[in-house]
C-alpha cells in the first residue's frame, strides 16, 4: 500500500501541475512578431528589427562573426545586404513564463555585392518579455542537415 502512495505521488508531482498552460495571447504575439521579422528583413527595415532587439541582443550565424545589437543594425543600416526571400517554416513557441523560445527552419536569399547567397538554416530565438513587451535577446541559426534521399 505504501508503493502505491508513492508512485501516486511521483506521478502527480512529475506531471508538474504549478506550471501555467501556454497564453494563448503570447502564443498569438509572438507568432506576430516572428511575421514582423521576416517582413522587416526582406523590407531591410532597420526600425522594426531596432524594437524587436533587445538592447543586449546577441546574434550568432554560420560563418560570421558574433554580433550585438549595434552591430547588426549598423549592417541593416548600411543597406549591404538584401533580402529577396526569408521564409520559415515548422516553427514552435514555447512558452516559460516572461520568456519564450521559438525554434523552426529558415530558408532566405540574401544578395550581398553581386552575390547572391542561399541559406537553409536551423533556428532558435529567446525572447524576453520586458516593460515594453517581447523582445529577441538571442537569436542562433545552424546549417540544417542535408536531405537524405529516401531509399
């Protein structure tokens, strides 16, 4: 009879009843929010990405250096770098209270100079939410693995 109790209590406590389920209006802002960035990428909206950053945004993508916020908007600044596509796709909010993660694959053409570059990355985006609401606090893109074909 004592197991019993136990494993009742184990299995209560593992299904962790204190945490909140997801708001469905933060899932909502932050899919807004997630269209607003691509948007203002292929835009080259510079304004946009300043209010979606957080001042101690840390960006960090295959085969660049790392960069802060300054950095990257003085990139976006100096109109560089174009945008012709920037599309995700499978992406995923979870939710932890005042802060959330959003994972998904990234596809995006981007001209550089006269080069035209394209990139299927893996993404994660940490967001925060502050006094003046969500904000990305780092953002991570790895190269998505190849396709294997089916045999």
């Amino acid at each position: 009879m004592k197991s019993t109790a136990g494993l009742i209590v184990l299995m209560t406590l593992s299904q962790n009843p204190t945490v909140p389920a997801p708001n469905s209006s933060d899932v909502s802002e932050l899919s807004r929010l997630e269209s607003a960035w691509n948007q203002a990428h292929v835009e080259g909206d510079a304004k946009i990405l300043d209010r979606l950053w957080a001042d101690d945004l840390t960006v960090t993508v295959p085969k660049m250096p790392r960069f802060n916020k300054s950095q990257s908007l003085q990139i976006w600044r100096s109109g560089r770098m174009k945008f012709q596509k920037y599309d995700t796709s499978g992406v995923q909010i979870h939710l932890y209270g005042n802060s959330a993660v959003v994972t998904g694959q990234l596809r995006r053409t981007r001209v550089l100079g006269a080069r035209t570059i394209n990139d299927d990355w893996q993404f994660t985006k940490t967001y925060v939410r502050g006094p003046s609401g969500w904000q990305v606090v780092a953002f991570h893109a790895s190269e998505a693995p190849p396709i294997s074909p089916q045999k």
